[in-house]
C-alpha cells in the first residue's frame, strides 16, 4: 500500500486509490458538488475545492479590511503575483522570469501571434481540431499561409507533420492534449520537427496542466497558454503564457500600459526588463484570481502529480475498458494517456441532457458526427465510470 500522507481538509490522507476509497472519500468532500454529482466533465470546467474558495475569500477580506498605511494594497498584491509566478514556474518546469499573467488561453496565444516578426509568404501549421487556431486577423494581415494537419484514426502523427514544416514555417501550434478526442501529443517530438526549420512550438495545454505531468523545458516548446479554470480548479479570467527564455527578447509586447512602459512626460521611464516575460503584462493583474491560483497549486503540490496523474489516468484507462467492452467507437486512440476520452454517439447533445437528469456530467457535441466527451480528475472514481456506462448501457 502507497501511503500519500498530504493533508487536505485537514484530515490525514492515507491512501490508496483501489477498492477501500477511504482516502478518496476524504478528498472528495471538498468539493461540494461531488455530493449529488458524478462529475465527469474536467474538461468543459474543473471543480473548486473549497480552499481555492478561501483564496478569493482571503483576497476579498484583505482589500476590506486593509490598513491605509505606507504599503500600498497593490504592493502586497503584486508580491502574492510574484509568488504564485514561482510557484507556476515550478509547477510546470519554467523559471518565474518565463511567465506572464494573461486573461485566457486566447490572449496568451494572441500575444505570440501578434508579437511575431512576420513576413510575406511565411506559414503557420496547426491541427484541424484546435480549440483557437493560430490563423487570425494578424496572419491573415501579414500574408502568413495557414496549413492545416489532419488526423488519421483520432491521431496527429508526426510523419504528417514533416510534410507540412519547411523553412518559411514560423509557428508549430499543437493542444498538448486536444479537447476533441483527448489526442495526448507527444510534444518533444514536435518540438524536433519545428526547430529542425527554425520554427517554434506554440502549445495550448488548457487540457493538460493540472492533470497529467508536465514539464515544458523538457520537451523544448517554446511558448505554452494555459487556462486555470479546468484541471487547475480555478480561477477563470486569469490565465498564464510560459515563454522560453531563448524567445522572450524576439517577442515583441503587442499592447503596452503602466505595468510595462511607465510615462512620465513625454518619454517612457522604466520599462519592464527585455529578458522577462512580465513584459507581456501591460496592465492590472487579476489579483484574486493570483490568490485562487495559488490555493490550486498548493492543493495539487500536496497531493503531488504522481498521485493526481495516476488517478486521472486509472479512470479514464478504465473508460476505455469498459466503453471497448461495451462495442462502442472509441474516438480516442488507444493506449493514449489523458484526461479526456471520446466516444461515437449519435444524438449526444440529446443524450448528455438526458444523462444531466440523472445527475451526470459530461458533454454532448454534435460536431464531427456526434460524439460524448468524458474527462476525469483525481476527485472521480472508478465508481463514477461505472454509473455513467450504467446510465449509457
Ligand atoms: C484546448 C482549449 N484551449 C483553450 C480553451 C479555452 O480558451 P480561453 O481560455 O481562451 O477561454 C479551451 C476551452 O474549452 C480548450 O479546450
């Protein structure tokens, strides 16, 4: 028996994940929905556990309550950014002077995109099945040509890509694990064919970080966004963009404010140093969305991502199974480790109200035929598998 020995809710967790669940039911109550829910869909919106509640409640009780004095509340909010910044670093294998606060997945992207050098005839190669893909009013602006790589059999194979890359191509975008059918990429292996012909990898990892392991310097991309709303349970509104440090000087701020170009007069004083991605930030950060991150993170530091991947992986492993056993077309591919795991369904939308009824979550979408998409966290139990291929039998 793995003994885990974290606290969260201040009761000792003493493990494991298999039939017992004492552990499990211990995590499980703080997050109040999981009460009446089976949960299982991470992948639309995370659940909070109560303490990132206490977060925005710390952050709401200090700016009530705060002394006028000669700290300023924002120097105490720009130290708890600059904190929870180390603490996004390590959690994802980045230095604290590679990220920068952003709003959403979107805006991080937008901030790549916009601030790229483009020149006429140049190309961007992203999936077909990417959540925000990279052509936008800027690459169309610039003349950039969009190449589009397409699936076989729920797959982006890298051989594809190898036929899309050359030496005009200046962006690689790939979702670490894709929304659709949860198609985990295999991202240094990415990385190889980008760099190979100058071009960098831009990654969407809204669907990985908090879920699976990660560790961007490891597997050489060079610009990652992530959103917290979902497997790092908050918050929504504040979001992270990691640039390698090799591409933060080549990377021009697209929008400026006080935060990276203070005016006085009529010449910029102080602007935010070349070498670090706080540059990206022009204006006021999302303060209690800092204070909410950082209850995420320590929340799943305590549990550890050893633990929390092998959870999310055990259910979504044990999906497979059994919707395999069940004879249904499995859309994600096999042996694919992630979060998220899709299935043929004509009438989804249909079904998931119906499932809803029953107090199931997970979503139903038309697109590519109809297809249901279950995505599992540490919180969900083979338990909760079971009653969804129980309703959907
Ligand atoms: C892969 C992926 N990226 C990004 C988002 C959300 O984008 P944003 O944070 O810009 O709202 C989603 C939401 O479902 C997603 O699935």
């Amino acid at each position: 028996m793995r003994r885990l020995g974290f606290t969260a809710s201040g009761i000792k967790y003493e493990g494991p994940q298999d039939g017992g669940m004492v552990g499990i039911e211990e995590i499980r109550r703080d997050f109040p929905v999981l009460r009446d829910w089976v949960y299982l869909d991470n992948a639309f919106v995370g659940l909070m556990p109560r303490q990132v509640r206490e977060g925005y409640d710390r952050w709401a009780d200090e700016w009530f309550n705060f002394e006028v004095g000669n700290r300023t509340i924002l120097d105490g909010w720009l130290e708890k950014a600059g904190l929870v910044r180390g603490m996004i670093a390590s959690f994802i294998g980045a230095s604290p002077r590679e990220i920068a606060y952003t709003m959403c997945t979107g805006s991080g992207l937008n901030i790549v995109i916009n601030g790229t050098d483009w020149r006429e005839g140049d190309n961007v190669v992203f999936p077909e099945w990417e959540h925000n893909p990279l052509e936008t009013h800027t690459t169309r602006q610039n003349g950039v040509e969009s190449r589009v790589w397409r699936p076989r059999d729920g797959r982006f194979e890298v051989s594809d890509l190898e036929k899309l890359v050359d030496d005009r191509t200046r962006l690689v975008q790939v979702s670490q694990v894709s929304y659709v059918n949860g198609f985990r990429a295999d991202l240094a292996e990415v990385a190889d064919v980008a760099h190979v012909h100058g071009a960098k990898l831009l990654v969407d990892a809204t669907q990985a970080v908090g879920a699976i392991k990660v560790d961007y310097k490891r597997d050489g991309a060079d610009y990652v966004s992530v959103a917290p709303y979902k497997y790092l349970m908050g918050p929504a509104g504040l979001a992270f963009l990691y640039v390698d440090s090799e591409s933060i000087e080549e990377l021009t701020p697209d929008r400026t404010g006080w935060k990276n170009q203070i005016w006085e007069g009529a010449h910029a004083e102080a602007p935010t140093p070349e070498d670090t991605a706080e540059k990206f930030e022009y204006g006021t950060i999302n303060f209690q969305g800092v204070y909410a991150l950082e209850e995420s993170l320590k929340y799943l530091n305590r549990l550890g991502m050893d633990y929390v991947e092998k959870r999310v992986l055990d259910d979504t492993g044990y999906l497979f199974k059994r919707l395999d056993e069940l004879g249904r077309e499995i859309w994600t591919p096999e042996g694919n480790e992630s979060p998220v795991v899709s299935f043929a369904q004509e009438g989804a939308v249909k079904l998931a109200e119906r499932l809803k009824k029953g107090k199931i979550k997970v979503t139903g979408r038309e697109a590519h035929g109809g297809h249901m998409r279950v995505s599992a966290h540490f919180y969900n139990t083979r338990g909760d598998v079971d009653k969804l291929i129980e309703a959907i039998s």
